[in-house]
C-alpha cells in the first residue's frame, strides 16, 4: 500500500472518506475515483491509520487518535471543482462573529480567486473534519492559518500541474484570479481546466509559506458579510424555522426549582389528547404534538408533585462563596503563582490598599434560545441545532443513546449568538428523546424563560485585592484572590516585584459555565479599578500610572492609542462628568478602552456618552468587521456593568424573562469610536471576547472620578447609582 490517499464513492455529493491507494490501481478505477468530483482536487492533512475503535466512534477525518487524543492535524479541506468553484469544509460554526467570510477571505488570499468563487461549508459532523468547537477566540488564530496552509498547497499544486502539462519550470508561472498564468507564452489554464482527469489528492504542505499580511490583496480588506442580504431580509432559516415533513413538536416537563426531586407523576389527561405522545425516560418527562399549542396544553396538564431544598440565595451568594470551596479542583484551577515576597512589597509602601469586588451571576441571553431538530432513520440520528460544538454535542448524544458517533449526525445552521452558552447539548437531546419515542421528526425549541432557567451562568464571584505602591507611583505589592469566576485573564501584566495570585474554585449554587471573554472581565474589573484607586492615592494620573508600571510594548501602544483618540488630559470633565481608562490582554489580544459618563446626582442616573476602544489583534483580516465585533463587545458589557445580574432563592430564579432582566436598550449606546492598531507584522488572534473586558472598569473610574463613589459590584447600578 502506498500512502497516496484517494477519494472514496459517498452517498452525498462533498462528503469524502480517505483511502490508501492500492498498488497497481488500474487506469479505468482511477478514472471512477476522480469522475466522482467532476475534475476536482481535494487538499487534506494526512492523519494516522485508524483503529476499528476510531472507526466505530465515528470515522474519516472525524477520528481520534490513539487514547482519545485528537490528531494533530485539523484535516481542513478544499474541493475545486471544474467551473472553479471553491468548497471550503471547516468544522467552526457561525454564530453571528461573521467568521464565514474572514476564513472565506483568508482561502481565496492563498488560493488567488474571487471571494465570490469561495463556499464555506461548516459544522456539520459528516461533512466537515472533527473540530473541538467554536471558543476561546481561537477560530482566527488555528483555523485561519490551516485553511492558509491547504490553499497555498492547492496553489502551488495548480502551478505543478499547469508545469507539468506544458513541460516548463513551475516558478515561472503565476496564480492569479483563478488561473495558472505562463507570462512569456501568454498561455493560461483555468483551475477547471487543470483539475479535470488529474490526481485529485495531495497533502497538506506544513511548511509552505504563507502570503504575509502586508501584501494581502483580499484578506486584510472589508468585505461583506457572506449571505448577508439572506440575514436582514429573513431568508436565513434559523433551526427554530426549520420544518420537516410530518414534523410533530415537542415540550419537556420541568421542575419548579434547580435540585427539586419528583414525588408523583400523573400523565392521564395529556395521553388523552388526540395526537398527543407522552415520553417517559427515566427522569425525563415530555410530549410531543402535532403544533405547539396543543403541546404546550399537554404539558401543562401533567400532574406532579416535587420535592424542594433550601438553597442559597442571591442576597447571600458572597458570602456563601467564601466560605464554601470546591469539593475537587474545578477544571481551570491553578496553583497560586507567587514572586518576591508580599509582607516585603508591602513594607516598603507609602500606601496600601485592600478591597473587595463581587461579581454577579449573568446570563447569555442570546437572540435566539436553544432550539433542535431531531430525526430517527434507519437507525440513524440526525439532529439540526444551534451550537458551538457540534462534535461535542455528537458525542453527548452517542452518550445519551448508547449508540455510536458514526450513526449521529450534527447540522448546525448558521446561529443567532452563542457568547459560550451554547456549548452543550441539552435541547438536541431532549428533541432526539422525543422524536424516537414519536416515531417522527420533532422540534424543540426553549422559550425565554427555559432559556434564562436551565441554561448555564457567566460564574459569580468575589475578588480580593491589596495593593502597595510608593509615592512616585511604583507598584511594590500585588494580592490577587478569585473566588469562583475563574482564572481567565488573572494574571497582572503591571510589573510588580511582590506578587501572590491566586484562583479559590467554589461550591457554585447554580449552573455555570463559557462566557464571552469568561473570568477576564471580572478580573480587569477588579485590577484597573484598584488600579486607578493607587494612582489616587499619590495623586497620579490614571495613564500616567498605568504607563510608569508597563513594560509590555503592545500594550503601552493601545493604551496610547486609545487616549490619543479621546483626548486625554486635554481637557477637564464639567461637573456631573468624568473620564474613565482601562485596559488588559488575553488571548492574544490588547485592548484599552475610555469612557466618558454623565452623571445625574439628583436622580442618581448614569449616561455613558462616548467610549473610545483601542484593540491589537495582530495583523486584520476584515476591518468594518473587526470594528463590528468591538462595538458589540462593548454595547454587551454595558450589560454587565450597569445592569445584568441574576437573582435567585431556593433554587428559584427570580427574574428568569427580559421584564425583569435587563440587558442594554438602544438608549444605553453611547457614541463608541474603535481604534484598529493593525500589526501586519503579527499573526492575526481572535476577537471576539477580549474587547469587552475594558468597557466595566472605564466607566466604574468614570463613575469614581465624577462622584468620588467607588462602585466594586457587576452590576454597578442596577437600581440607579442612589440605591
């Protein structure tokens, strides 16, 4: 066996399986491999043999590698076709972060063809390779460049091939708008042309060199949203839109209370609706019903009885997180991380300060709620839902069916929002419950109020902080304790000789999990706000402070960048005004944002006016895009900062619907100016989380250097700054 891979024959048009090609292959069955894609040529990363194991969990390119690991290589494929059509097949899902067109624009960089010619085909489990998901900004920084990678390889095969046919050196020749160029002859061969009858595979070139972001022609430039018009005019079938033939719908049962256990059950008068089918497995209890107000009545007319505990309370979550640790190391846990010695820095300041910063619990409240459609055939599950782990939520349900992932498929359309709420699985397998015991395809989608109850929460917590500084404002002393919300972003990028940083996990009382930009906004809350209270207390300018204990480069330059464009130090605040600056880093990326508040003391109401937000993501592949992700960001952590918090007793939520949980009006936007620092000479990272974390610190200094008040609660006035 040689290691020539080779397509195999599907059922699906696109869908592609690796072979090893036989000695001795004959001409007549290379010729029906390759007239299975028209003449086309496929780019891959060539991936260890498989185990039977590997091929039972789900098989190709999906696979894992030997004791569960993934393979290194991502497997990210490029199919052109004979009329020069590009498929590109990425396992990243689109959630609104216009991901679709800035990988459609890194291919068509490297590939030399019209963005117009390239057509993603993304997050669906048995047509794309296998990907851990869609988070922690990580789709820009790993699957931007593999997609480079299989592009340029494409190219320089294109260039091989077009050589080969008219027997001349392939650096001679030239790619460019989707034809292989020969500049002495004026000859020219489309990508059509020479992919029709040629060998339609070839790995991945790992070292090919990539085109450098200062000569991009199309990545590096705003295009338009792929799609677009289908997204404003309504045309995009979200999967609460979507219908099957027969389709029933379904509701689940549930309880009155997180914890609360089933006493009775009593499904009669639902059993007697016509066209009603009551499922029962296990603890899980729902209907399914040929429209959803019939399924709606049904459910209502279950009979149960609960049994609930007393639980904590939102009035006293703090205090409860102090005082009750984590059974076992919560996964992002860490060692604390010490240098130089506290008790020293602390001795050698002319002023310490200690104080305590709380954070609430949020939700994601994304547009669209979680939503599934299940159908059973053949013995196969296929199930379209919105995700951000398609994968994940395969396996999820090969878990809750006992069934292997090669017999599960996941179809996630384009989605309305995630903000890391959607990473598991809970509607597609409640809507794959149904739809089994139905017999029929059947469509599950959570109202607001599921949405807001059994989702999971950004993480609560409590953040000490002390700190020392001398009085020409060097930093001596940095303690840093978190309570529950994480690890994310805790480290200080200030240089400070005595440092003790340190992540406390918690007993949590509700469900938490992924949030855009996860515990980094916490932390840069706590830090820039303690921040500009040292630089108070010696009577520095918040910049000027942060400046003097700086040594990061990147992050001097965005802070400067963003003071620049608000005008910092230029002029003074009126009364009932103030000026506010923070900043930070994570995952790759810097940001510092000012903010400018009014302040109405009689009425105690605060009115963000402008926010200037300076970001460094490396080199960009879509400005209007980029500035689009940082203005959400920042309309989002408006939220956050003035407004979203969840409340909670018993295990009941409270405030589980937007009536009674707010989330930013159109009257909460304020004039939001973005400031692009542009390093082509960097690898782009992403940007989807680390442009929220400076908008909440902003405006607390804001808030403080009006009124003189230090606000140290997310949220900061969720009743108005009096209360």
């Amino acid at each position: 066996m040689s290691q020539t891979p080779l397509l195999s024959e599907t059922l699906e048009p696109e869908r592609y399986e690796l072979l090893a090609e036989p000695d001795g292959l004959s001409a007549l069955t290379r010729r029906r491999f390759f007239k299975l894609l028209g003449g086309g040529i496929l780019i891959f990363s060539l991936l260890p043999e498989m185990t039977p194991e590997a091929q039972e969990s789900g098989g190709g390119r999906r696979r894992r590698g030997p004791n569960g690991a993934l393979p290194q290589e991502i497997g990210a494929w490029l199919h052109i076709g004979e009329d020069g059509a590009v498929t590109v097949y990425t396992g990243k899902t689109e959630v609104g972060q216009n991901i679709r067109t800035s990988l459609a624009q890194q291919v068509a960089e490297e590939l030399r063809v019209p963005l117009a010619s390239v057509r993603m085909v993304m997050a669906d489990t048995e047509r794309t390779p296998f990907d851990m998901g869609t988070f922690g900004s990580r789709t820009t920084p790993t699957m931007g460049p593999q997609l480079r990678k299989a592009a340029a390889s494409a190219r320089q095969l294109l260039r091989e091939l077009a050589a080969q046919q008219w027997q001349t050196a392939p650096g001679s020749l030239r790619v460019e708008a989707g034809k292989v160029l020969d500049p002495q002859n004026g000859r020219a061969l489309t990508f059509g042309q020479l992919t029709k009858g040629q060998k339609l595979a070839k790995a991945v070139r790992e070292e090919i060199p990539l085109t450098p972001a200062a000569q991009w022609t199309i990545a590096g430039k705003s295009a338009p949203k792929i799609a677009g018009r289908a997204f404003v005019t309504g045309a995009h079938k979200y999967t609460s839109d979507m219908k099957l033939p027969g389709m029933l719908y379904g509701k689940v049962l549930r309880p009155p209370a997180f914890k609360a256990k089933r006493l009775s059950l009593d499904t009669r008068q639902a059993e007697a609706m016509p066209g009603v089918t009551v499922v029962r497995d296990g603890d899980f209890v729902g209907v399914a019903a040929p429209n959803p107000q019939l399924a709606e009545r049904a459910i209502e007319a279950i009979q149960a009885e609960w049994e609930t505990s007393p639980q904590p309370s939102s009035r006293e979550l703090y205090t409860y997180l102090k005082t009750h640790p984590a059974e076992a190391q919560r996964p992002g846990g860490s060692e604390p991380e010490t240098q130089g010695a506290i008790r020293d820095g602390l001795a050698a300041a002319a002023h310490t300060l200690q104080a305590t910063y709380t954070i609430a619990y949020i939700a994601h409240a994304p547009l669209e709620p979680r939503a599934a459609v299940a159908q059973w055939e053949n013995g196969k599950l296929t199930v379209w839902t919105g995700t951000q782990r398609p994968f994940g939520v395969r396996g999820e349900l090969a878990q809750a069916f006992e069934m292997p992932e090669s017999r599960i498929r996941v179809i996630v359309p384009d989605t309305g929002s995630g903000y890391g709420g959607k990473h598991t699985g809970e509607s597609a397998i409640e809507a794959a419950r149904l739809a089994k015991a139905a017999g029929k395809p059947v469509k599950l989608v959570w109202t607001r109020e599921e949405e807001f109850t059994w989702a999971y929460f950004r993480p609560a917590g409590v953040i000490e902080v002390t700190g020392g500084v001398q009085q020409d404002g060097t930093l001596t002393a940095w303690e840093f304790h978190n309570y529950n919300s994480g690890g994310a972003a805790i480290r200080t990028p200030y240089a400070v000789p005595h440092q003790h940083i340190e992540f406390h996990p918690t007993d949590s009382p509700l469900r938490q999990g992924s949030y855009r930009a996860l515990a980094a906004t916490a932390n840069h809350f706590a830090r820039e706000s303690h921040m500009d209270d040292l630089a108070h207390a010696v009577g520095m300018d918040p910049l000027a402070f942060r400046l003097k204990n700086l040594q990061d480069e990147r992050l001097r330059a965005v802070f400067q960048a963003a003071a620049d464009r608000f005008g910092w130090g230029k002029a003074q605040p009126a009364p009932g005004q103030g000026f506010g600056i923070a900043g930070g880093l994570e995952k790759g990326g810097y940001v510092a944002t000012c903010a400018e508040v009014s302040v109405d003391s009689v009425k105690g109401a605060v009115h963000i006016k402008r926010v200037v937000t300076a970001f460094d993501c490396g080199a960009v592949v879509n400005p209007d895009h980029l500035r689009n992700q940082i203005e959400g960001a920042n309309i989002m952590g408006i939220g956050g900062a003035f407004y979203e918090g969840m409340e909670f007793e018993n295990g009941k939520l409270l405030n589980p619907r937007f009536s009674g949980y707010r989330v930013p009006r159109f009257t909460d936007i304020p004039t939001i100016e973005v400031v692009l620092v542009d390093r082509k000479d960097l690898p782009s990272v992403g940007a989807g989380e680390t442009p929220i974390v400076g908008l909440a610190p902003a405006v607390g200094n804001a808030i403080f250097a009006a009124t003189g008040t230090r606000l140290r609660s997310l949220p900061m006035i969720p009743k108005g700054l009096k209360a």
